[in-house]
C-alpha cells in the first residue's frame, strides 16, 4: 500500500514567523472573549481595532485554556507537524481511517453565552460520523450538533443524548479526516490534571508534563486517548512565549512594552508587528499576519507500506460561525 505523508523537511527558520503563527490564534480567541455589549459598542466583531484590545479585554481565569484550545485548532488546520505527527499517533491508536485531517473548533466562551462552532457547516456532511470506539454504527455527528450545544447548559438535554455520545458536549475539537469523513471526540486541558473522560470522547490533548514521558498513551481509567504536545523547543514552549507577548502587548495599552518586559529580540521584533498594525481591526491583522507563516515546512513522502487491519450565525470570524447558544438549540 502507498501512502503520502507529510514530514518537516526544514526548521523552524526563523523565530519571529513562528511567533507570529501562535500570536494570530490567541488574538482571535482574546477577541471572541470579549463581552457582546463591548463589542457591540464597537460597531461588531469585524470592527474592533487592535488598539482597543487593552481596554475591551478582562483577564480571566480561563482565558490561556481557550487560547491552547484555538491554537491547536488552527495548529491542525495549517498541518504543524509539531502538533499533527502526535494526533496522528492518537488517530492510528483509535482506528480513524483517512489521511486529510482537519479541525471542527466546538467550544464555549468563558461567559457561556457564545457558542463556537468552527469550520462546521463547510466540512461535516450528512454523512459525516462520530467514532466512539464502541461495537454499533456510529452515529451521525451532524445532526446531533444543536443537542450538543444545547447540552453544555441544559442537563435535560444531556439525558436525551444517545448514551454512546452522553458526554460529547465537554469535546473542545472534533478532529477527524475529510477523505473518510470520521470523527473523533477531542478533549483538551492547558492543565492535564484536569483532563476528564466521558462517554463519545476519544482524544484529550494537554501540554507534555516536563519530566515525564511525552508518548501518547492510553489512559485505561479515563477510557481516552491522552496525547501531550512536547514543551522544550517545540510547540508548548513557543505558545507560552507567544501568550507573553501578548500580554505584554495588552499591558503596554498596544504600544512598544519596554525592553525589560520584553529582552529578547525575536519576541520584540514579533510585537512590532502588532504595533504597526493597531489602528486595523483585530479580524484584518489576524489575516495579514497568515501570509506570514514559514513557507516549505513540509514536504510529501511517499512511502510503501504493510496494510495492516486496526482495530448560521449572527457573524463570520476567520471562518468561525458565531451564534448565540439559544439559537442552536
């Protein structure tokens, strides 16, 4: 059998681009946390210019959690080999056939009154399936999206759901492959403490805890699939220092931080670039800085091997249908 694979072929070249590529999706996530009455005030979501981010955005708790989540997410889409090699594994282990994986972003804004559900009206098909890795014909994801969403804050509507999907509504992503149309329950924590199974959950994605083994694992009494993504000089490492400059950003009210805030020179020279940019609206930096990215990361390989048998919304955000909750359920 010849499979096409795709390997990293170059390093990361250049420190300042592989900033930019973590600071785009936590400027996005930082923008969809931000109160509606705020963003009202604002003239809407697509007109909430950089600049006004220090004064629009409240700390929260969960806040680092959502970003990792959106940065997985767009991780995912744009095939970082950092991240797809160890999902990759996780997939293989939970039997998802197909080999063009993608990302559905299911999940909710801290304040719960936002639902986010990414990508999904353009990849999910009528036929498109969840896997829950129990012995019965997988059922349609699509049609049990609104009860899903629905679910995160009715507990009447949890009870409704068929029991091999009862807990689906805590997944954060639906990771799966577009050429099998198979889906996959993903679950992820920014502290793995806090990972939890559930009944339609396959996968949960947390930071590699340094120290210990960054393998992916079956976690036998979660019942779930636990990949890590690797810290020193890998993906969690460059999320971290992208989050600070973000801060940093915010803390300087969207202007140069201070050198003894920011003293490495790729982290400045990332923030420069969000400098120069504050008078945009924040949904128009996020695009400009795409084209930024590190451009022939990776390469296809092909390579024989043994076949072996394993087991709408009120407005658009980088390809995010946002909807208030009430309207999908």
């Amino acid at each position: 059998m010849r499979l096409i694979k795709e390997r990293q072929i170059n390093p990361i070249e250049s420190e300042v681009l592989a900033r930019i590529s973590i600071i785009r999706p936590i400027l996005t996530s930082l923008l969809i946390g931000i109160k509606q009455d705020v963003v009202d005030e604002m003239g809407g979501i697509n007109n909430v210019k950089l600049k006004m981010l220090p004064r629009a955005y409240r700390p929260g708790n969960g806040d680092i959690g959502f970003c990792f989540e959106w940065a997985i997410h767009d991780a995912i889409r744009h095939q970082d080999p950092r991240v797809l090699e160890r999902l990759e594994t996780a997939a293989r282990r939970c039997r998802l056939p197909g080999r063009n994986f993608e990302s559905i972003l299911f999940g909710l804004e801290k304040s719960g009154k936002v639902q986010i559900i990414d990508t999904a009206n353009h990849i999910l098909t009528a036929d498109s399936r969840i896997l829950t890795g129990e012995r019965a014909q997988p059922l349609k994801l699509k049609g049990y999206l609104n009860m899903l969403s629905a679910a995160f804050n009715r507990p009447e509507t949890r009870k409704a759901l068929p029991s091999s999907i009862s807990g689906l509504w805590k997944a954060d992503l639906f990771f799966g492959t577009t050429d099998a149309d198979r889906w996959l329950g993903t679950s992820l924590k920014i502290n793995p403490t806090q990972l939890e199974g559930a009944r339609g959950l396959r996968i949960g994605i947390v930071p590699a805890m340094q120290g210990k083994s960054d393998k992916v694992y079956l976690d036998d009494k979660k019942n779930i699939m636990v990949c890590p993504i690797p810290y020193d000089g890998s993906f969690m490492e460059l999320f971290y220092t992208s989050w600070g400059i973000v801060q940093q950003f915010i803390a300087a009210d969207a202007q140069m931080p201070r050198e003894v805030s920011l003293p490495v020179p790729a982290d400045r020279q990332a923030v420069k670039e969000l400098v120069a940019r504050r008078e945009f609206p924040i949904v128009d930096v996020v695009d400009a800085l795409e084209p930024l990215a590190q451009p022939n990361l990776t390469e296809q390989v092909n390579q024989t091997v043994d076949l072996v048998t394993a087991k709408e919304g009120e407005s658009i955000l980088n390809n995010a249908i946002i909807a208030p909750v009430a309207s999908l359920s």
